[in-house]
C-alpha cells in the first residue's frame, strides 16, 4: 500500500539536516585552535628557557685531581728461605703380627688386659693353656731316659767283665801254648807220648775259642751300648720337646705392641696353629703420603736429599692437634699413575707409643722444602698475573718480572729483577699499570709524626 504523508511533515526534516553539518563544524575549529594554542606555549617555553640560560654568567671548571692510592708495601730482603710444605697423609703400622698357638689345648687363663686397644709389653704373659698333658709327657720323656741311662750304666759293666776276663782267658792261652810247646819238645825226645800232645792241642784249642768268644761278646756290648745312646739322644730331644711345649702352654707377646683382636675365652679349646690374638708394633707405627712430582723433584735435588729429613706430624682431633715427630724412612716400592705423585712413608718415633694415635687416623704433615738460596719471601698478594710485582719508585709503580719457585703459607718465594731493599707493593689494585702514583702508610705515618714535632 502507498503511504501518504503530510505536507508538513516534510519541512521540518530537511531543516535537521543543515544544523547538524554546522556543529561538525565547529568542534573540529575547536580543536585545531586548542592544539595550535599548545604548540605556541611550548614554544614560548623552550625559547624562554633558551633565552635565559644564554644570558647566565659561565663559572671557570675546576681543574682535575692527580689520583694518588694510599699502599701498604713491604722491604724486599734477599736471603735464604726454606719453607714449609703442608701435606696429608694416614698412619698405618709397618710391623703387625698374627699371633697363633703353638700347643693344642684348654685355656685356663688369661691376661686381664688382654682386649684390643691395649698396650701390651714384650715379654708379657698373655694367656696359658692347661700344662697337664705337657707335664707327664715331660715326666714321662724323663723316666725313660733314667731307665735308658741304667741301660747302658749295666752294659757298660758286661763289657768291663769281658774285658778283664778276655785278659785272664789270654794268659791261660798262653800257658797252653807253652805248654803244648814243651809237650812236642819232649815227644821229639820220645819222653811223650802222642795223647799227650793231642790233649795239650786240646787245651790251646779251647783257650782260643773261648779268647774268640770273649772279643766277641765285646764288639756286640759296644754295639748295643751305641743303640742304647742312640735311645738315650731321642729321649733327651723328647725332653726337649716337651719342655719347650710346656713354655708354650704360657703365650707371651713377642713385642711391645697394641692389640688388635683377640679371641681367647677361659675354658676354649685351641689347636695348634690357630689364630688367637693380632697385635701391631707400637714402636713402629708410620705415615703415608703423597708428595706431587714437582716437589718431590724439588727436594730430591735438595743435597739433603728425601731420605732421612725430619718431618712434623700434626693429628687433630676433638678440636686439639697432637704433634709427633717423625724422619723419611723410604720412598714406596712402586710410583702410582694414579696418586698424582710419589708415596712416601715417614717413621714415627718410639716415644708416641702410649699415645691414643692409632693406625689408620688422618694426619697432616709440615715437610721441610728445598733450601733456596738468594731469593726474595714476598706475600703472594704481591704477585699479579704469576710473574709481576710492583716496585715504589719516587712514589710511583714499576714493574718487574719474577719467578715462582716455591710457596710457604701465604708468601711465595720469588727470584728475578727485583732490586735489594726494594719497596713492594702489598695492596691488590684493580687497575694497575706502571707509573701509578701512590703513597705507603709508612709514609704518611712518618708525616703525621712530623706535623705533630712541628
């Protein structure tokens, strides 16, 4: 359907439409004349600012400072020095016995110290086994060598009467003989007959046999005696044996040592050859350690030598240190790729023996190091980049090349262009260079002193 409208109607909206073009207008102007108008006061500012600052009077700069570092240093003192190495090693025994019995038996007493950790004296009774068996076998051994001993006392006597019988038994062999002789004289002569010469044969026959049988006897008494001493040489080793059980039945400790286990009880039956007690000498006791190549070359090349210097051992413990002296006995049998260095074993003295230092503790070690002759002992704070230190001259630094040989503490020990006498720095600057200007305590010490005599 068509819509009709009223006339009236129709003027009134195309009258809106100018009035709303105008306003657009005009809030755009606004807003130019705003920013045009903000633009000007900055302008006016700067300019302003500019304006006054240019009719400002200059002031003259002041000049800079000559920067001067207030230094501590130290005289330099060629000498010798031999300083000291600090190195770790641990205590171990060099001697440490297994202990076993000699005799098989009953225990029947024992050392009232005998348990581990105790020091126990050479000579010292330390347990015994029952000494009856070893008793009547040493009874025995010796009721049969007083029976062996009658033995050869009886056939001794035998061949005694053989020999003197042998003696008479020659003289009537002689009697015969002579005998016989005048017998076959006097049948030459026919005043005998034959039986009578065959009876005196008789006789001498007889006397030689029974001469015969007398030697006889003799060589068999002599041998029977050589059995009867051969029997008597095993029943005195018999003896000896078991005089020499019965000792054992008592065990002594064969040193002066610590005890490390034991395994005695009253009533325990051991066998020979068991292992009841361990102990190590407490005389003996020593360190192991390890020195680096470089200073075991360097003190090797010592006239000292390794051997044989004297070293300090330090144990702490409980927040006490305990020092023991000590000497390089020897240097290991083997080098190790793996330690890093060469072991050395240091030997402790026998004076520590009743101390608590037990095998196995962790020990430090002061080592004396290589003599060295004609060089200079500086703090290591003095060392910039492993080879410089710093000389004072006339208030400024010089520089000067040196060479590390060793270190002691927090010193080094240094050879190189360092002059006798020189003053060198002490304090660690962080943008050192030569020329720097310092000045030492020392000297501004000295110039407080002499502004308060003034």
């Amino acid at each position: 359907m068509l819509q009709h409208h009223k006339p009236g109607t129709e003027v009134m909206a195309s009258e809106i439409e100018p009035t709303q073009s105008t306003s657009v207008k005009r809030t755009i102007a606004r807003g130019i004349f705003q920013f045009l108008l903000m633009a000007f006061v900055l302008f006016a500012g700067f300019w302003g600012m500019n304006y006054l600052t240019s009719l400002k009077e200059e002031r003259p700069s002041r000049p800079p400072f000559k920067t001067v570092y207030t230094v501590t240093s130290m005289t330099a003192k060629k000498g010798n020095f031999q300083p000291n190495m600090l190195v770790y090693g641990e205590v171990q025994t060099s001697r440490q016995i297994e202990l076993r019995s000699l005799v098989a038996g009953k225990i029947v007493d024992i050392h009232p110290n005998l348990k581990a950790g105790v020091l126990i004296q050479k000579d010292e009774g330390l347990f015994q086994i029952d000494p009856f068996d070893f008793d009547m076998a040493l009874v025995d051994a010796n009721a049969n060598r007083n029976e062996t001993l009658a033995r050869i006392s009886e056939n001794e006597a035998r061949i005694n009467i053989e020999k003197m019988g042998i003696v008479r038994m020659r003289d009537q062999l002689f009697l015969a003989r002579n005998d016989l002789e005048r017998i076959e004289s006097l049948k030459k002569r026919g005043t005998a007959t034959d039986k009578q010469v065959e009876d005196r044969k008789l006789i001498v026959s007889q006397r030689e046999q029974l001469v015969e049988q007398s030697e006889l006897n003799i060589i068999a008494e002599q041998a029977r005696m050589e059995q009867l001493r051969s029997i008597l040489a095993r029943y005195d080793a018999s003896i000896t044996t078991a005089k020499k059980d019965l000792e054992d039945t008592i065990f002594t400790a064969p040193i002066t040592g610590i005890i490390s286990t034991e395994n005695v009880a009253i009533g325990r039956v051991v066998s020979a050859n068991d292992v009841v007690v361990t102990m190590y000498d407490a005389t003996q006791l020593e360190v192991r350690f390890t020195l680096t190549d470089q200073r075991f070359g360097r003190i090797q090349s010592d006239p000292a030598g390794v051997v044989g210097r004297t070293v300090e051992v330090i144990w702490s413990v409980g927040g006490e240190e305990f020092r023991y002296p000590a000497t390089i006995d020897r240097i290991s049998a083997e080098i190790s790729s793996d330690r890093g260095g060469v072991e050395v074993i240091a030997v402790l003295k026998e004076a520590i023996a009743i101390s608590a230092l037990r095998p196995g503790a962790f020990v430090e070690l002061i080592v004396p190091d290589k003599l060295f002759s004609e060089h200079f002992r500086i703090p290591d704070t003095s060392i910039y980049d492993n080879e410089t230190v710093y000389q004072i001259v006339e208030g400024r630094l010089k520089a000067a090349k040196v060479q590390i040989s060793a270190r002691d503490g927090d010193h080094v020990i240094v050879t190189g262009a360092i002059e006798d006498d020189a003053e060198i720095l002490i304090t660690r600057i962080a943008e050192i260079s030569n020329g720097i200007s310092v000045v030492t305590q020392k000297q501004l010490e000295e110039q407080k002193a002499g502004g308060a005599q003034e």
